[in-house]
C-alpha cells in the first residue's frame, strides 16, 4: 500500500508516468485508490486515504480516465 505524506501528488506522478488509478471505495470521508499499470491491466498498490486535497482532486471521478 502507498504510504505517502501528499496523495495529490502521489497520483499525479503515477498518471505522469503513464499509470492509471481506478476508486474501489468511498468510506465517509476516506478513498480507496487502485493503482495500475499503463495497460489499464493489473493493479500494483493502493491508496487509501482521508486527506481532504484528494478528496477535492478526485471529485466525482471514479478513474483517472474521466
């Protein structure tokens, strides 16, 4: 599992790489973030998170694809 201190940038950086991210989860305030592989194939880590920046930053979406 991702552990990182910024979520945003940690998603950020995985798209600039070509990785994609998928939500599984939305519990109450936290996200649950699938990362994967720049196929769209298998997941490789997760994110999960509470932090209100990555709440704004992923909005509605449900992938990065959105």
């Amino acid at each position: 599992m991702v552990d990182s201190d910024d979520p945003v940038e940690t998603l950020r950086r995985w798209t600039d790489v070509g990785g994609t991210w998928r939500v599984h989860g939305r519990r109450r305030d936290t996200l649950i973030i699938g990362l994967y592989r720049c196929d769209g194939g298998e997941e490789v880590d997760r994110l999960i998170s509470a932090d209100p920046d990555l709440l704004r930053y992923v909005g509605d979406r449900t992938d990065s694809e959105a």
